[in-house]
C-alpha cells in the first residue's frame, strides 16, 4: 500500500510546495516510485517547481469524468520514478469542491499504486483542506521560524485535530448527543476538551476508542527558511509543546536552511536539489527524505516476515 505524506502547514509562502517538490524528487531517487499532487486547488503551482511549462488537466479531468482513473492523470517528469498529478485546470472556485467529489478524490488518491504519494495542500484551515491532510494517519507540518508562521501552524493543528475527532465520531457508532454535539460544534464552538467532556458523559465506553484513534495521528514538522542565528531548538520546542497539548503524536523531522538560491531556481524552472546539490538545504532536504524512507523500509522489512 502506497504510503500518504500530506504537506501542510497553515500558511502560505512557508515552503509547502518547494518541500513537496524537492523530497519527492529526492525519494524517486532513492528507487521509490512516487506520485506528488497538487491540492492546493485554489493556488496550483507545483507544476513550475518541477519545471513543468504546461501541465496537462490532471485532478479537473478525473472529477469531470473524462478520465475514469485518478491513476491516468499522473505524468511523468524529468526525475525518474516521478510522476505528477496537477490541479492548474480546476475552476477558480474549486477549493469548496463539494462533498461527493471531495470522497470521491480521497478515495481515489488511497488507491494509487504507488510506493508514496505526496500531497501539496494548500494553506488556511478550510475543512476541505483540513480533508485532505487528513487522508493518511499522518502528516508534515511546515513552519518557518517566525511567529506569524508559528500561529497558523497551532491554528492549522488545532483545527485538524479537531476534524480528526469530529471524524472519527461520525465513523463510528457513538451515543446520539455526541454526534448532535459534533455536528453542532461549529455553532456551538466546541473545542476538543469539550467533545471529550461530552464523550465521557453520554458514552463512556467509547472515550477509550476515541483517545486511541486520535493518538495514531502523527504531526510532523518541519522547519524550513532557518537562518544561521535561528534558534537551533525551535522544532524540538514546538514538538514538546504539541506533546503536552495535544493527544496525537508530533515529531520533529528536521530544519531546512534558508538559501537565497531557491528563488534562482524557482525562476530557472529547474529542483532546487538537482540544480544545487550541495547546498546546505539540500543536505537536510536529503536528510529528511532519508528519515521518511527508513520508515518505509522498516515496515516493509516487516511485512516481508513470514
Ligand atoms: N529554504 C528556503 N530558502 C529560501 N527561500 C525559500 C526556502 N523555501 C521556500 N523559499 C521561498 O519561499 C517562497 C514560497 O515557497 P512555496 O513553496 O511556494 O510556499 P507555499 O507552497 O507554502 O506557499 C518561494 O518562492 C521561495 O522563494
Ligand atoms: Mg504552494
């Protein structure tokens, strides 16, 4: 089964889609067929990342029907073992994609046979965006070191543990006054201690499915744009706060130097990791990669015991 890695983070310009672009590269060349999909669907850009002039219509063809495989969208690029599936066609409104287009897309994406599957999502906490992180077990948080970053990244947390708990509620067989509380949450502006409150109160006999599902998320960030004279314990910091707030797991892949080459590369339409491969921030891209496929690795080692 391919393994989901939704990139996420909050807020715009942080990094989300140069990361994306450049740890796909870097995992298709580790062996690993990968797959990188543009659903920041208000804001396509990937494609220019990868050097892409015109995408072909990618995530617009398959919701239209005109393709009946999310699979057929995904084109190849210049690394190999990469391909890419691009949004840039999709109607100016789509990011309120509707409800059955939305599971329809989700569905699709879980089946794509391909080792990893990496999801560029776009910023804000939109529940359509928030969906979209949440379709694997876990996901990347990018964060720049400033503390309008910081913000949204909690901001961007907190709203998608909540979803995750509204989620699994409505999954599963809970008592009628939770699921009426989940639903009225918004309104009502229920946070996540609340819900449990109300758990513990109408159906205590599953606060204990609800705690173990949501302590299998796992939150994992990263910290991109660090400049020399940054606070080298910044990540480590938000992941203990994270820890000791929240009830999912977070962890803390890495930080990514600033370099004021990855413009230059951007406007050269060229990977900022083939263009500079010696880079400092090619290095910890290449690190990171290289903890996401020793994860792989390892549970692929263990399904292959008899
Ligand atoms: N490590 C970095 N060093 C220097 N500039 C960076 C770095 N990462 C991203 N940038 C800059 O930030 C801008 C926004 O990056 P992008 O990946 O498009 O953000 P997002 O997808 O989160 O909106 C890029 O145009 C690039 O110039
Ligand atoms: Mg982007």
């Amino acid at each position: 089964m391919a393994e989901i890695l939704p990139i996420g983070g909050g807020k715009g310009g942080v990094g989300k889609s140069f990361i994306s672009a450049n740890l796909a590269a870097l995992l298709a060349r580790r062996g690993r067929r990968v797959v990188l999909l543009d659903l920041d669907l208000g804001g396509s850009n990937l494609h220019t990342f990868l050097g892409i002039r015109t995408p072909r219509d990618g995530i617009n063809s398959f919701l239209n029907k005109n393709i009946n495989s999310l699979e057929l969208a995904a084109v190849p690029t210049q690394i190999s073992n990469l391909a890419f599936i691009s949004s840039v066609h999709c109607p100016i409104d789509i990011a309120n994609l509707w409800h059955a287009q939305k599971a329809k897309l989700i569905n699709a994406i879980r089946r794509l046979p391909f080792d990893y599957v990496l999801l560029d999502i776009g910023a804000g906490t939109h529940f359509n965006t928030l969906d979209f992180y949440l379709t694997a077990e876990k996901g990347i948080i990018v964060c720049a070191p400033e503390p309008t970053s910081i913000e949204n990244a909690f901001r961007f947390i907190k709203a998608a543990y909540l979803r995750k708990i509204k989620l699994i509620i409505k999954q599963h067989a809970f008592h009628p006054k939770v699921k009426d509380a989940v639903v009225d949450a918004a309104q009502q502006q229920l946070g996540a201690a609340e819900i449990f409150d109300i758990v513990v109160r109408y159906d205590p006999g599953r606060e204990m499915l609800l705690r173990e599902s949501i302590s299998r998320f796992q939150f994992k960030f990263v910290l991109n744009q660090v400049r020399k004279n940054g606070d080298p314990l910044l990540g480590e910091k938000m992941k203990n706060v994270c820890n000791r707030h929240f009830s999912s797991q977070f962890h803390f892949l890495g930080n990514i130097a600033y370099d004021e080459r990855v413009s230059d590369s951007i406007v050269s339409k060229t990977l900022f990791t083939v263009q500079y491969p010696d880079a400092a921030a090619s290095a910890d891209l290449a690190a990171i990669a290289g903890q996401l496929n020793q994860k792989k690795s390892v549970s692929q080692r263990l399904c292959e015991v008899p």
